[in-house]
C-alpha cells in the first residue's frame, strides 16, 4: 500500500502532492515540504497510509476522537 502526502486547508479541503511506495520517501518528502512552510501559508502537509487515494481523503477527513488521558504512546 502505498503513502499519499497532501496539503490540508481549512474547513478540511484536502489537495493531493504525492504518492510514495516506501515510507522513508514519504517521510523525508513531508519533513522538507514543512520544513519549506512560512507563516503566511495556509495549510499542513499530512501523510497518510492507504490502500487508494479515495480511501487516504477519507481518513484525513474524517475526525478521531481524543486519547485517553494516561495512555502510553
């Protein structure tokens, strides 16, 4: 399965970048796309693992409840 990394805006509009095979690549793909972030953009960049990219924009939008508090990470 592949990674999808994407650039999300407010009100969770989601704009596909890029799609990795490994997760290194993805990773150090994300890590210098925020790293290129000042404070007048707009959006985060989010790295998901799905199986499709409909399935990815599913999961970014969707939202998840908080942790509970004293669980180990």
């Amino acid at each position: 399965m592949p990674y999808f990394v994407y650039k999300i805006f407010d009100k969770k509009k989601l704009e596909f970048v890029d799609s990795f095979g490994k997760y290194r690549d993805a990773k150090d793909f994300s890590r210098s796309m925020r790293a290129d972030l000042t404070e007048d953009d707009d959006h985060t960049i989010k790295m998901v693992f799905a199986k499709h990219q409909d399935e990815a924009e599913r999961l970014l939008i969707q939202k998840r409840k908080p942790r509970p508090l004293g669980e180990d990470a």
